[in-house]
C-alpha cells in the first residue's frame, strides 16, 4: 500500500487507509455524484477559487468559461505523472479511480463532451482504472491510454499528441487545449487531483469545501514528500499549511528545500513559509538534508533533465546539454563553469518550444542563487567537503 497521511481531515484521501476502494466502498464513503449543470460547475469552482491542481495552476473557472457553449469534443484526465517525484495522481488513479472518475464523467457531460480520454503511463494506475470502469456505465465514450513516462510527455499538448497516436512530444505551437484540443477540437484537460478535488466540490458544495484552508483557494491540497525525510509520501493538508508543518509531519531533516520539483526552485529558508498555489507549483516538497554536495546533487538532476529533451529546439538539445558541462565543471573548481552557467542560463528562458528548458533553467538558477557558499568552497578547490548521497531521486539511478 502507497504510504499516505492526513494533516487536517482527509476529503480526497478518504478511507484510503485500507486499501483501493471498489464502486461500492467509494459511494459509502463519498456518497453519490450529483449532476450539475456547466453553469453550476462554474460557479462553484469561482467561488472557491479553484486552481489546477498541475503545475500551471490555472483557474478551473477560466479554463471553463473560455469552452464554446456547444462543440466540447472531449474531457482529458491527464494522468502522465513524469515529474519524478511526485505520487500523488498515480495514487489516486490506483486507490481512488472512482472518485477521479465520478469528477471527469460529470464534467464530460455538463459540457455535453461525448468522450473522456484518460491519459496514465502508470501500469498499476492504468489497469486500477479499466478495473473501476467495468463497475460503472457512465454513457459516455471512456477511453484509457497508455503513454511514455518520460518528462517532457506529461505536458498538455504532448498528452494530446499521444492521445491522438503521435508521439509524446510538445508541439512548438502553444495553442490553449479549450481552443485546439483533441482532434484540434475544443477540450478540457487537467490533471487528477484536479478532477478528485472537482468530485468533492459538487458533493460538499462551495460553503462545505470552504470550511477548510485559505479564504482565498479554500480546501485542501496533496503534496508529495521525499528526500531526507523519515516518512515519504503522499500528504493531504488544508491550504495555506506552514511549510513547517509539512516538514515536521514527514520528519524532515534540516537543510535546504525544493518546491514544485525538478522544474521548481530551492528554498534556503522555510519558516513563515505557507503553501499554496501556484507557489506550490506541482505538490512537490524535497528536503535536502545537511549529510550531501548540494550541487553534486544539482547536477545528477541536470544531467537526468538533459536526458529528457524530446529534441525539438536549441534551447532544450544544446543549451541543456552545456549546463550539464558548466555544472561538472563548478563542481570541480573550475571558475568559468560558474561563468558559462550564469551565461547560458540567461540565454534558455523564453525560447524553447516546450516549458522543459525554462522549468530546467528555473531549478538550476535557483541553485546557484541558493548555495552560494557551496559555490564558494568548491571554487576554492576544496569543494564542501560532502559525498554526493543521491537524496534527490533520479530515475535510473543515474549519475
């Protein structure tokens, strides 16, 4: 069983203590789903100010309003969870499919969209789906596909092209999913939580979802905790949770932290720090711990997100590639790695045909900015004196 835990009371999570719940289990904890009307999903989701729950962060409300009245061709589930760290979509998918289902399905059809498409690159999460969808008849065209698991695949527009039997790459154009969606047709597309989070809305209503978290995006949030922490995992908390808190729930060692993951930025500090969106970006926290190199770390993600360039663009195929070198090269005391890092760090944002370069970018200047005094020692010839542990998570293990 995926390890999960509740600050708070669990609305999401619940009775995900013991175990997958099947359709009956489902409706006995969360009740039946009702039917709401666009309208009505509109007006609940700009009263509680609900957010996306991926990394855009994108108001639910404004993502509906810009759908033509008629011609919806379809509802994605984008359940490509590539980011590394994070669990907490795939754990949905295994363990709640029903309340996922229940928010895409009463979507699909307040929109009169005849089909819901439900991107996973999960095995466990995908057959936990086509499993609960034997125990439903929803009436709509409900299909689940397999996709890549590699980073770049999980974003919106790479989820259509896979959906559509292309590959799992960005297209250069950016075009909104609600104008040009599947079949270049107008579509709404979100993450998991954000269909869960969507289920609880239209049961609880906007006053009930609202008694928890922040006056100004009320409810509650998962988070995905790894790293130096005694307890990793995926954690449901109220909105506007300190930061603190979270770290002292999963038992964090001291030292620095990384919000929203491999495409977030570092924190040296975190008291007086809330979470909430976009800030927390994708609900991912990482703790460092004080026991490895921070930029020895640094630098296996780089080279993982290096890896993951779906090779498209300059800024991603090359200016990630010379990162990777300036890093190794700062790690090992060579000044003009630091001064080609700052340099080619300037150059990436803005200009890739994908969010990858900048997300990547992102993390790395962070870095830099962050452990200043690691840059320092190892600049100094010395380096800090730390192995590099491996703490951050790398798929593959790789070096």
């Amino acid at each position: 069983m995926q390890d999960t835990r509740v600050i708070g009371q669990a609305r999401v999570l619940a009775g995900l203590d013991q175990g997958r719940l099947d359709r009956q289990r489902h409706l006995w904890i969360h009740g039946v789903q009702p039917d709401l009307t666009r309208e009505d999903y509109t007006t609940l989701s700009e009263a509680v100010g609900l957010r996306g729950r991926g990394g855009a962060a994108f108001p639910v409300a404004l993502k509906l309003a810009d759908l033509p009245t008629k011609g919806v061709e379809a509802v994605v589930v984008n359940g490509s969870e590539s980011e590394p760290v994070s669990r907490k979509d795939r754990l949905l998918l295994t363990l709640a499919p029903h309340l996922v289902l229940d928010g895409a399905t009463s979507l699909a059809h307040a929109l009169g969209a005849p089909h819901v498409l439900i991107a996973v690159h999960d095995a466990a999460a995908a057959m936990s789906v086509r499993e609960a969808l034997m125990e439903r008849d929803d009436g709509l065209a409900i299909e689940v596909t397999d996709t890549p698991g590699r980073f770049v695949a999980g974003e919106a527009r790479a989820v259509l092209s896979a959906l559509e039997g292309g590959p799992a790459v960005p297209p250069g154009r950016r075009v909104l999913p609600t104008r040009k969606g599947y079949h270049r047709r107008p579509t709404f597309l979100s993450n998991v939580e954000t269909f869960a989070q969507l289920a609880v809305l239209a049961r609880l209503g906007a006053r009930g979802f609202s008694d928890t978290g922040l006056i100004s995006e009320p409810g509650t949030q998962l988070l995905t905790i790894d790293g130096a922490v005694q307890w990793p995992g995926v954690i449901e908390t109220p909105t506007g949770v300190p930061l603190d808190t979270v770290l002292q729930f999963a038992g964090a060692e001291p030292g620095p932290v990384l919000l929203g993951g491999y495409h977030g930025r570092w924190l040296p500090r975190t008291d007086g720090l809330t979470l909430q969106r976009p800030e927390v970006s994708a609900g991912i926290i990482l703790a460092l711990g004080a026991d490895t190199c921070p930029l020895g770390e640094v630098h296996r993600v780089a080279r993982w997100l290096a890896s993951q360039s779906a090779g498209q663009c300059g800024p991603c195929v090359f200016g990630l590639a010379s990162l990777v070198d300036d890093f190794d090269r700062l790690v090992k005391g060579d000044p003009a790695g630091w001064y080609d890092a700052h340099r080619h760090l300037g150059l990436i944002p803005g200009r890739g045909a994908c969010a990858h370069p900048d997300g990547s970018a992102r993390f790395l200047g962070s870095a830099l900015e962050v452990f200043g005094e690691d840059v320092r020692l190892h600049l100094a010839g010395g380096g800090c004196g730390r192995p590099v542990r491996g703490v951050l998570p790398v798929p593959g293990g790789a070096w």
